[in-house]
C-alpha cells in the first residue's frame, strides 16, 4: 500500500517512505506510464534557465550519468566515475542545434581515440575533393584539387604536394636547335622537378629518322620550364615536333 504525507507539501511514497524533498518515491522493480488513447509525454519543468531539469542515473545511490538541462537551456549529457567528478560528454545547442563537449574533436588537430568527428573538421564524399588550403601546417581545405587549364593538368594535395602535366607542347627545331617554353598550369613554391619525353608516334615528328638523334636540356623557374632541344641530321634541316609530354613535381606550399 502506498503512504501518503497529508501535511504540507503533500507527500506520497510507494514501498518506500517520501520526504519533503522528494515528494514522490516508488520502490520496485519496474514503473509504467502508459498513453490514456493516443500520445503519452512527460514533462519535467523547471523554473529558469540556471536552474536543472534532468534525468539523474545512479549505480548504488552514486551518479553516473545524467542526461537533461543542467544549468542552462542546453541539452546535455554528463557522465562521473563516481559521482562526484561529473564530464559534460556532450551539449547541444537549444539554438543551433550544434554539437559540442568531450566527446567531440576539440580542434581540427585532434584524434584522441574515440571521439566523434566533427563534419567541418573530417573528411567524407563531400569534401574530400575540392580546393586544397593550408594554415600552420594543417589543411583548411580539400584533401585534393584537380584542375585543367590551357597550360595542361595539376593535381594539388592537402600537404602542399603539386602535380602538373601536359601532353601538347609543340617545338620547331631550326638548323639543330629548338625551344619550347611551358608555363605550369598553377605556380610552385620553388622550382620543380620537371620529366620530359618525346612522343613515340612517327607522326608526331616531321623527320622520323631524327627520333634517334635528339638531346634534350633545360632551365626551370617556379612558374615555367624552357627546353632545349638539339637533333642531328646527315644535312642541316629543320624539324617539328607535336605533342611533348612533361611532368612537374614539387610543391604549391
């Protein structure tokens, strides 16, 4: 049978005996609350922001979690080894709706083991790809950047790696010697290291023959490469050659 306090406030206790502090006690071993033909709702209400309304979990009388408004109008989860020492894990913003707390990367340098990913600080489909950023040695953008423009290909990294390269670079060879001149699709923090080849097709080349006799130099900056190139004919001739592949490796930060 339950007991009831008649005085004031009224109290009422179930198999355990209510104070005025806690009006309403109930000792078993499962409570119901059930819906009277549709919805069912409890509400626990407090008097001001600065004050707490919350689900309080106890192991041996002792918190261990407690999950409501503690304090603020913010919805959060605390935890406590022993219920003295309490961890807010996580707070949500009655605002906003972001999510913040231990449980969550502190900053965009943090990976202590198990705490959840911040969708601005991590990487996923939708932004793994896209333009590349540094600051202080740590991406502030994409992971990678891949672009084309009249110049040829670059592909830049998120650790300041860059890569570019082209397969249309022309050259007309006069009397022995030609040039050609690329400039790199995006600039290099310092002179790269540059890889050219010839093209292999005989069709590329106005003299087949020459492809056995070519000798190729060069001088590069952060922003272009001048090649040069000297073939050897049995009699002086001129020389064109179509589609030069090169490749730029270095650094865009």
């Amino acid at each position: 049978m339950p007991s009831f306090g008649l005085g004031t406030p009224v109290t009422m206790g179930v198999n355990a005996a209510a104070d005025d502090h806690t009006r309403l006690v109930v000792a078993a071993n499962a409570s119901a609350l059930s819906h009277d033909g549709g919805d069912h709702r409890l509400t626990i209400n407090k008097a001001g922001p600065g004050d707490t309304a919350s689900l309080c979990l106890q192991s041996d009388w002792s918190g261990r979690a407690e999950i409501g408004l503690a304090g603020s109008d913010a919805l959060s989860v605390k935890v406590s080894p022993d219920g003295t020492a309490w961890t807010e894990a996580l707070r949500i913003d009655p605002g906003d709706a972001s999510v913040s707390g231990a449980a969550i990367q502190q900053n965009p340098g943090d990976t202590t083991p198990g705490r959840l990913m911040r969708a601005d600080w991590g990487y996923g489909p939708g932004n793994a790809v896209g333009a590349v950023a540094l600051a202080d040695g740590q991406p502030t953008g994409a992971l990678i950047e891949r672009d084309e423009t009249p110049q040829g290909h670059v592909l830049r990294f998120a650790d300041g790696s860059q890569v570019c390269w082209t397969d249309a670079l022309d050259m007309d060879v006069i009397g022995e010697l030609g040039d050609v001149v690329w400039s790199f699709p995006r600039p290099f923090a310092a002179a790269p290291a540059v890889t050219m080849s010839l093209p292999l097709d005989p069709a590329r080349w106005s003299d087949a023959s020459a492809r056995r006799a070519v000798a190729m130099s060069g001088t590069g900056s952060v922003t272009s490469l001048e090649a040069h190139i000297g073939a050897v004919f049995a009699t002086a001739q001129n020389l064109q050659i179509d589609g030069i592949h090169a490749v730029a490796v270095g650094r865009w930060a």
